[in-house]
C-alpha cells in the first residue's frame, strides 16, 4: 500500500523460538524509509510479502 515504511535491522545469538534472542549483539531501529507511491495508471492493490531472508556469517581469517 501507499505510505512510508522504515527497516528495522538486527543480529543476535542464539534464538530461543522463532521471535525471541538470547542475546542481542546488533540493533538499528529505522535504518532506511521507504516512501511507496501509488501508480495512478495502475490498477489498486495490496497485500503482505515474506521475502524470506537468509543470511551466512562466514569468519575469514588475515594473514
């Protein structure tokens, strides 16, 4: 839908269930704002996106 949406990103160790963090290690509140606009041409829609995210932490060691 049309509005300003913001990002929220965080990191932590070791989940406990699928929404709680034993510890949080990294967390940004309002990292970016994203303004949709409405395509007036277009037709009207909306609904809800699970873009499933993934993520891989690989440690690299310097030489």
């Amino acid at each position: 839908m049309e509005g300003e949406y913001t990002i929220t990103v965080g990191v932590g160790d070791s989940g406990v269930g699928e929404h709680h963090l034993t510890r949080t290690l990294a967390y940004i509140h309002n990292t970016a704002v994203l303004k949709v606009l409405r395509n007036k041409d277009a037709g009207i829609w909306s609904g809800v996106v699970n873009l499933a995210p993934s993520v891989n932490v690989r440690r690299q060691a310097y030489v």
